[in-house]
C-alpha cells in the first residue's frame, strides 16, 4: 500500500554540507538523509535544486510537496509543516578580527554593515531587529564574495557549511567566529499536501 496518495516533491538548495552535488551527483549530510528515509518508505519522490527563496515561495504556492533543510519560523509556519528536526545547526557571526565593529560590542547593530543571504531565516531575523544592512546577496557564494570584498563588517551563516564557501582565500585565518543561537533544521512540508497524506 501506498503510504502517499501522489508522488513527493522536495525542493532544496545547494548549501554544502548539507546538500549539494559532487561532481554532479546529489549529495550532502541532509540530502542523503532525506533521500534514505524516502527510500526505506518506498515511496515516489523527486529532490530538485532551486534557489532557496523560490523553494520557499512554491511550497506556499502548493507546487511542490516541501523544502529541506530549513529551520523553524513563523512565516514558514503559516503555510508549512515542520518535521522533527534531523540536523544541528548554530546562527553563527563572521567577522574579521580587526573590525571596528564585532558582535558584542554596543554600537554593533547600529553601526556595522552586516547581512545573511535572500530567504534565509537568518537574514529576515536581522532585518526584523533593525540591524544596519546594506546589500542582500542572493546566495551563499555571493554573501562570502561581498565579505570578502569588504562591503559587509560582518555575516551570519550556518556554522556547519562556511568552510567548504571560504575555500582557499588567504584571509581565512583573519576571520574569527561567534555562536548567535541554535537553530535545527528539517523538512517544512505543505499544509494541504499533509491533509492529503495524513500518513
């Protein structure tokens, strides 16, 4: 028997460690996991790579079934189910160590330039607390690439995926970290998509 009544759609996003692909093969802590489950229920399901925002805005929209790896928040919540979370994950501050202005110190959330990247849960905290943010990147290739052309004073990013973005650039060593909070991840699936499959 069939425990879904249609075949499952997940959308994710290329966000190593958790999923992207290695030389062309989907993979990643949370892809393979995701993957597994669906398999062991032997269920029809499809896992395709958009940009973030889109796979937030389709699942609203009932295109698809749900979206992976994300954390919990009120939007998300309006339209979307969560799952038991499956993967850690910390908010975590970016920063040079030389910057005038770092997490901690008074005038930081007036005074220095800081961002997440667009649709991520961690950049809508920042602009509902008035921090001061000058440019939005789409992704998190671009969010490391305006950081590391000086434009933001700092960032905030998942602690569990930064290293593989930094890659070889030889400041890496100037950048000193900060936990903000912790934030688990997993799957938000369409409300009406659970009504159908209430299994």
């Amino acid at each position: 028997e069939q425990i879904f009544a249609e075949k499952v759609i997940l959308l994710t996003q290329e966000r190593p460690p958790f999923t992207y692909h290695m030389k062309g093969v989907p993979t990643g802590v949370g892809y393979d996991m995701v993957s597994c489950v669906l398999d062991k229920m032997k269920v029809d399901y499809e896992i395709r790579f958009v940009p973030w925002k889109r796979a937030q805005y389709q699942v609203e929209k009932g295109k698809a079934s749900g979206f992976f790896a994300g954390s919990k928040n009120s939007k998300r919540d309006t339209y979307a189910i969560m799952s038991n979370p499956f993967i850690k994950q910390n908010w975590t501050w970016y920063y040079l160590k030389d910057a005038e202005y770092k997490p901690g110190h008074p005038r930081f959330q007036k005074m220095a330039n800081v961002a997440s990247y667009l649709g991520a849960n961690m950049q809508k905290h920042l602009e509902g607390r008035g921090y001061n943010i000058p440019i939005v990147p789409k992704g998190p290739s671009e969010l490391i690439e305006v950081f590391k052309l000086g434009r933001l004073d700092a960032f905030m990013f998942n602690d569990r995926s930064i290293d593989s973005l930094f890659g070889d650039w030889p400041n890496r060593h100037l950048v000193k970290k900060s936990v903000y909070r912790s934030k688990p991840l997993g799957v938000y699936f369409n409300k009406n998509f659970v009504l159908r499959n209430p299994k």
